[in-house]
C-alpha cells in the first residue's frame, strides 16, 4: 500500500523496497526460464505488481497463498506504482485473503487496480493466450478478458464454464495507454478452481427447445437454459 501510494515523480527514483506478503497471481512460463517473472502480492489491504529480472529458484513454490518476502525498487511508469527488479524469495504457504465483492458498478474504480475481487459473469468465449489461456466474460454488459494460468486439463474446463453464469475470484488488472491512463479492465485468475459456476450444468437433450420469438418474454427466466 505504501509503494501504491507513492506519488509518480516520486516512485520514479527507484526507492528500494522490502515488503512480505500473500502471492494472489503468479504468471509462470514453464517452458521459457529466461523470461522475466511477474507476480501480484497482496500484503493484506491491497495487491501490488512485482517483477523480477530473472526466474528465481524458488519459482515452484510461489502458489496462491505463497507468503514471500519481496526486496527490489519502485517503478513510477505503471498505471500504479509497482516493484520492480525483485528479488522474491518464498516464505511459507499460506491461503490466499479474503476477496472483495464488486460489481460492474466497480469495475473502473482506480482504487480497485491489482485488488483481489470477487465478483459474477458469464464465460462467453476463448481466445489464444501465450502460457495460459484467455477467457472472454461479460459483466452486466462489459465485456472483460480473463487470463488464467494453463493446467493439463484447460481444454476441458473451459467447454464446461462456456455460456455459464459463473462467480470469478481474481485480481483486477488495468489496460493502460503509454500516458498510463486507464483504457480498460481484465482479470488475472490463479486457476480454474477459482471460476465456480453458479447454475449446474444441463444436458442439452433436457433443455427444451425454444423459438427466438419466445426469448426475453415474461414467461422466461434470464438464467433458463434454452437451445
């Protein structure tokens, strides 16, 4: 919260940094170690960007709830002020805080920028992603990316979450222009344990058949599945 806190000018004269806190987003490219690592560590009040130069060997344990201790500078280029040049060394595995429930209402409140949130959409399409996979959600009308870390099973999971009415834990994350002024919102989520749906699945020979005519009347519901 501190490092946040920083006004730009300022975060922009490298002050050396020493904070502790929760891993809540690990962005791990297995196959490519000489990648620079990013995290967001959350130290109880607020989540805050962290990168390093070079993967560090504690790379295989930095899970969600992984409590690091984290020396390196600040960074005044972002949208907030992060942490750069760290050196991340594990401490213990912890959980992961408590999320913060949010609505569409919230999604472009700058304060809410790296925050661990909560809050509900439906998955409504994939696209290609470099180490992980992309969700498409749409919140109450916005329609919002989520990156979400690659697992041997990806492929399935996703066919099951498609056009399903879902609760999202993940960090909110800020698409910024190179005036670091905020052009839109996506998520970072640690895994697909953290996209539940809220509505069991329907087999689609149990779904009865409707005419476009007859969506959006009185006499259906906007969560009833339709074919």
């Amino acid at each position: 919260a501190e490092v946040r806190s920083l006004p730009r000018e300022e975060a922009q004269k490298w002050l050396p940094v020493e904070v502790e806190g929760t891993v809540i987003f690990f962005e791990n490219s297995p196959t490519n170690l000489d990648q620079p690592e990013g995290m967001v560590v959350h130290d109880g009040t607020t989540g805050c960007w962290v990168s390093s130069p070079k993967p560090s060997p504690y790379r295989s344990q930095f899970r969600p709830g992984a409590t690091v201790r984290i020396i390196g500078e600040t960074l005044g280029r972002p949208y907030f002020p992060d942490v750069t040049n760290a050196s991340v060394e594990f401490v213990k595995q912890g959980t992961l805080p408590k999320p913060l429930p949010i609505s569409a209402a919230d999604l472009f409140a700058s304060h809410l920028d790296s925050q661990w949130v909560e809050i509900e959409g439906v998955v409504i399409g994939r696209e290609p992603r470099g180490i992980g996979i992309t969700l498409v959600v749409e919140v109450e009308g916005h329609t919002l990316k989520a990156g979400v870390a690659l697992e041997p099973d990806a492929n399935d999971r996703v066919a099951e979450l498609m056009q399903r009415r879902v609760k999202i834990q993940g960090v909110l994350g800020t698409v910024k222009n190179i005036e670091s002024q905020m052009t839109g919102r996506h998520f970072l989520i640690p895994s697909f344990d953290h996209i539940v749906p809220i509505l069991a699945s329907t087999k689609p020979a149990k779904i009865k058949q409707t005419k476009i005519s007859q969506l959006l009347s009185s006499n259906h519901g906007i969560n009833e599945p339709v074919r």
